[in-house]
C-alpha cells in the first residue's frame, strides 16, 4: 500500500530539500550527512538542516541566508535531474483535471520521459489505483523510476515498462490513456480496445499539425467523442514596492492537451461528406 501518511515537518537523511536564496535561485539538494551544499554563495554541511523544521532559513560561510522548504511536486518537477524536458506543472494540473485522474483510477502513460507526469498520475490514482508506464528508452524510465523514488519513496502502485506502445498495450479495461508521444495516433486504435467505455484518452502534443492528425484519427475511429483541445498559458505577476506589473517572463506555449471520451462505436447517419469536411475546417 502507499504511504498515506503526512510527511514530517522535520528535515531527516535522504529528504529532499528546495531553497532560495535573496535573489529567488533555487537549489535542489539531497540530504546526505557526508556531504555539503557548495555555490558561489558560499558553503554548509547538509548536517546543519537535519532535524531543523520545514521553512527554516540556514547560513553558508559567506553569510548568505536561505530559505529551506520540503519541495512540492511542482517545485520538484522543475528542478528535478532530467534526460528530456518535462511536462511543466500548468500543464500536469490540466492534464489531471480535465482528464478526470481520480483515485483508484487504472492508468496507461506512454512516454514517461524523466517522470514529472508519472509521479502526479502516483499520487493522484492513490493506493487503490495502477499507473502503466511505457517507454522504448531503458535510460528515460531508469531516470523516471530514480525521480518517482526520490520524490515519493517506494510506491508499488506503478509498473514501468520497456515497450513500444505504438505495437500495443497489453493491459485491458483501463480508466485513462495519457500520452506524450510525438505520432499519439498510432496508438488510437488500441486505445479504442483497451479503454472501458467513458474511458478518457489524453494526449499532450507540441504542434498544431500533430493535434489536428490525432483529431481526425480520434474521429475516423468512430469510439470517441467530446474530443476537445485546448492550451495553458500562464503569466506571472512582480509584486514589488508600488510596483505591481506582469513578470518579464511568462511560461507561453508549451504544448497543446487534447481529451476524448470512449464510447459506443458511432451509429451510422445520414451526415454528408461536405458537413464532415467542414466539420474538419472548423478545428
């Protein structure tokens, strides 16, 4: 069973800790008690934080000040170590919302990468539910189980598997898909099989051309409706003093998430070739 307990507000061995400096810089470090935090800062033994409480502030021997907090998924799947890059959290917390991953729930990932969408899709099935984590790469789910671990501990509702999701998918009656996958139409048609029907079929994808091939594939396969795509774009704001102005940097485009509901194969109806192009013309 997975570990439901709160953490502790204590900072121990192994634990991962996210701090900032006066310029707002993050670190990323593991607790190790062998080991020191060295930068351009400045220095300090990792034994200076353990057993100090969450939020603390701790001193390095140049006399620069950080604020030491216990990361959150976010915080983590930014600084995270990393083979490719990663789903950003704006686009997880859609892809967990609007594709509905609730607890209990049975989970195929395609494309794990380095795993900040695996551990969110952990946590949000919870103890009763089941992630299936495919990818073709032995390193991407090498470094993705190393995330999972280090941000979660040991967690047995998560299987990581070393295969082609693009030849098929060898778990049945699956509540969810989520693919992060550059042709995610190839695997439409084994979604069909294997999603229950109002099952959800999610995919992330960078490009227009792509969504549009994966919206006439989800539509040609007659299984699936309510196929919806949509964008997340988030600005930040500097609040400062008198000045209150947005952030000169924002986190624009990053991907395109479309959804899709299993269903009944679509009755056959009297809609003629000239609707369904302009149906395709409106995407």
């Amino acid at each position: 069973m997975v570990d439901t307990k709160a953490p502790s507000r204590l900072f121990g061995q192994g634990d991962n800790v996210l701090m900032q400096d006066k310029k707002g810089r993050h670190y990323l470090i593991t607790l190790t008690p062998s080991k020191k935090f060295e930068s351009h800062i400045g220095a300090f033994p990792h034994e200076d934080l353990i057993g100090q409480e969450d939020g603390t502030w701790v001193t390095t021997n140049k006399g620069h000040v950080l604020f030491a907090v216990k990361p959150t998924m976010a915080d983590y799947t930014l600084e995270m170590p990393r083979i490719a890059t990663v789903i950003y959290p704006k686009d997880v917390g859609a892809i967990l919302v609007y594709g509905d991953i609730f607890s209990g729930a049975r989970v195929l990932e395609a494309g794990c990468g380095s795993g900040a969408l695996t551990m969110n899709l952990i946590r949000a099935v919870g103890e009763r539910g089941q992630v299936y984590s495919y990818d073709v790469r032995e390193d991407m789910l090498d470094r993705a189980g190393t995330n999972v671990r280090s941000m979660l501990g040991e967690v047995p509702n998560v299987e990581f598997k070393q295969a082609d999701v693009y030849e098929g998918i060898d778990e049945y009656e699956l509540d969810r898909i989520v693919l992060d996958l550059p042709e995610p139409w190839q695997v439409v048609p084994h979604a069909s099989d294997k999603l229950v029907r109002g099952g959800m079929f999610v995919s992330f994808l960078p490009t227009v051309l792509q969504f549009h091939e994966l919206t006439k594939a989800l539509r040609s396969q007659r299984t699936f409706e309510m196929i919806e795509t949509f964008e997340i774009l988030m600005r930040p704001w500097s609040v400062s003093g008198r000045s209150v102005r947005p952030s000169h940097r924002m986190v624009g485009h990053t991907g395109f998430i479309t959804t899709a509901r299993r269903c009944a194969p679509r009755p056959n109806t009297s809609v003629s070739k000239d609707e369904t192009e302009e149906s395709d013309a409106a995407i």
